[in-house]
C-alpha cells in the first residue's frame, strides 16, 4: 500500500549541524506553501489510491499553525482512500508543541508522534545549536501523554565531544520510565556547508571520533534490547508492535509519495523529487525523474537491506542479474564474519552496524 510523506521546510533556527531542507519563513510565506502542498495533493496522478501511512516531517512540522497541518491532512483524506488504521506520524521540535496543538493534532488524526530531543545535557544542546532545554523535553512528552498519544517517538544525537555512555543510559532509562515506544539514535554527520562542519575543519575534535561512537553505540543497542526494544534499523528501536510503518515503507522499497519542497517519490522503478527551491516548487517543477536500471535497483536493495533486521535477498538479487555468492568481496565479507548467510538472505553483523556505510561500499 502507498506511504504519504509530507515536507514542512520551516524551522525557528537552523540547527548547527542539520542540512535537512528547512527554512525561517513568515505565516504569510507558510501559509501560501501549505496552499501549494495542497494544490499538489489535489493534482497527484496517483489520486484515489489506498495509503496505509502519513508522515509529517520537516523541518519542523510542530512550529506551524495546527490548522495547516489539519488543513494538508483534510486534504490528503479527501484525495486518497486512507485507511481507517493507517499509521499517521507528524514530526515536532519540544519548543513549538503545546497541548493545544497536539489535541488539534488528534482530531485530525494523528496517532503517532516524533520528538526531537537530541539530547538531555544543556551544554551538548547548546553545542547543537538547538533552542530548547532537557527539561522542555519533558514537559513536551507530558503533554504527548496528557493529549492521549500512546505512540510516540525520541531522536537522539549521538556525536557530540562530550557524550557518553553513562549519560545515556541515564536518558534512555528516563524514556523508559515515560513508556516512550520507539526511540531513534542518530550518529551525528558533519554535513557539509553547515556551522558544525566550519567548528570541525577547524578543530575535528569537536565530535567524538568513530571508535568512541561505535563503543557507545554497541552498548546504547544491548541496553534498549535489554530493555525489550527491538533493533530493527541502523538508528531505530521500537517496543513490540510500535516499529514505524513509514520507516519500513522506505527500508522495504515500498511505494511512497512526497509531496512539499524536495520531496522525493518512488513508485516501481522510478524515482523522482520535487524543486528543492521555493520558487521552483510554486512553479511544479521536479528537481529529477528517473528510471532505475537493475544495477542501482540492487545497489539500493543491498542498502537498504543491511541497515535493517531483514537483511538482503539473494534471490531478489538474482532476479536482478547479482548472483552474490559468486562475489569475491561478498565470499570475503562473509570470512570475517562482516557479513552473515541464513538461508537465502545475508544480514550484517551487529558489531558493524556503526560502520555500515562502508561496508555497503566494499560490496558494491
Ligand atoms: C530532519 S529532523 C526533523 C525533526 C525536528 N525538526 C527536530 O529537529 O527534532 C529529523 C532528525 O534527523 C536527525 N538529524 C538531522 N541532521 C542530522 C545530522 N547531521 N546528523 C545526525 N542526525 C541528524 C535529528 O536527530 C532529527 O531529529
Ligand atoms: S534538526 Fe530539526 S529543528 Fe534543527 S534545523 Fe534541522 S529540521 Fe530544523
């Protein structure tokens, strides 16, 4: 079934290390997008069709009126065949959710909610560049539970110079106390072009280096496990029953629209994104369209499937054209116990997990 994704490309600040496509705009600015989100949903060739999954995301969904994102949602209903159990997200930041927002939120169907904390030390927020405090964080996740929200979710940020396990065994801990269902923990990227990246040419030690944050990682991961989480992707971990559908559409290489600035679609074999300027985007423009060939379709099901617990099909693989097990790099990932075989898919040994990305690259 089809997954929905929605772009909200505003912020209050731009955080010091994110290079998400977000903005500081006015209500005037905002108000004329959410009419452009609109008028896309309206003219989707995929109009009609069954949907299972909404997410809202950004940017910062949360700092908009709660009308607009009534108003994307009404929208979205109206034009496609929502399902009456669909899993429906919206992303939102501790300073801009209030309680009123998140009952608006819930008349309009929202039922899952994702948090971004980053972290619960004043000083690594700072570092950051975030505009809220920890204790923000807790009143927002009062609020999430005081609205009736049962499934919601926390990022953390795990990079910073001064992290450290006992830190967030400690927030981990709390968040299990507060019975949040699926917790996200990201391992800080220095993006190019952003205020963290000119901090780290100058003095790379500003973020913890890569043996320090794979020991961290391994432990946050046998901590959540321990405590019944399950591990299904690279950075996510969800309570049984609570993994999110959307994260799943996109790991799974299921369909999904996007609809906003930048918004990227896949449908089959094509792949295609919206403008990533606003001009360009009131316009109708795409930033590409393209066709998969078999060689990216499998680069892309090897990506996808090593960052998750469903690991990769070899079979799928074949039907491709890859028969793997012929690979000499595959034959030597799997001597070292990198990689692992059981039956006709291959996984990537938990140890690894943090140094995924390169792995993927000696594979392909
Ligand atoms: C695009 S943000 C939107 C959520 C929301 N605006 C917020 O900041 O909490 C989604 C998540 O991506 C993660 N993220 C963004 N930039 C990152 C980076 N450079 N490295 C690691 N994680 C990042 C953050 O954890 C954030 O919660
Ligand atoms: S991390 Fe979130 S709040 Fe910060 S700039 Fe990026 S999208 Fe905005």
């Amino acid at each position: 079934m089809l997954g929905i994704y929605v772009h909200i490309p505003f912020c209050e600040k731009k955080c010091n290390y994110c290079n998400f496509a977000s903005f500081v705009e006015n209500n005037d600015f905002i108000k004329r997008y959410v009419q452009a989100v609109c008028k896309e949903i309206e003219n989707s060739d995929y109009r009609g069709e069954e949907v299972d999954s909404i997410y809202i995301g950004g940017g910062t969904p949360s700092l908009i009126d709660a009308k607009h994102i009534d108003e994307i949602l009404r929208c979205i209903y109206k034009n496609f065949r929502v399902d009456d159990d669909a899993e429906v997200s919206i992303e939102c930041n501790p300073n801009s959710l209030t309680y009123e927002k998140l009952l608006i939120y819930r008349q309009a169907n929202i039922n899952r909610i994702s948090l971004g904390a980053q972290s619960l030390d004043e000083e690594e927020l700072k570092f950051l560049g975030r505009i809220h405090t920890p204790l923000q964080v807790f009143e927002a996740i009062a609020n999430i539970k005081k609205a009736g929200f049962e499934n919601f979710s926390v990022d953390f940020i795990l990079g910073c110079h001064s992290a450290s396990f006992k830190k967030f065994k400690r927030w981990l801990g709390q968040m299990i106390d507060l019975d949040v269902k699926h917790i996200s923990v990201y391992m800080l990227q220095v993006e190019e072009g952003t205020a963290l990246d000119r901090l780290y040419q100058k003095d790379p030690s500003v973020v913890l280096d890569d043996k320090k944050t794979v020991a961290i990682y391994q432990k946050i991961s046998k901590f959540l496990k321990k405590n019944r989480f399950i591990h299904y992707e690279i950075s996510n971990f969800a309570v049984d029953g609570f993994k999110s559908r959307h994260n799943m559409k996109y790991w799974s290489g299921e369909s999904y629209l996007g609809f906003g600035l930048s918004a990227h679609s896949y449908s089959g074999r094509e792949r295609w994104a919206n403008a990533n300027n606003f001009q360009d985007y009131f316009a109708g423009q795409l930033a590409f369209k393209e066709v998969l060939s078999n060689r990216e379709l499998i680069e892309e099901h090897i990506m996808l499937g090593l960052r998750c617990e469903q690991g990769v099909k070899i079979d799928y693989l074949k039907t491709l054209g890859l028969d793997i097990a012929k690979d000499e790099n595959y034959q030597k990932l799997l001597k070292k116990r990198i990689l692992f075989q059981i039956n006709d898919r291959f996984f990537l040994n938990e140890k690894y997990i943090p140094l995924c990305n390169r792995i993927i690259l000696e594979l392909l």
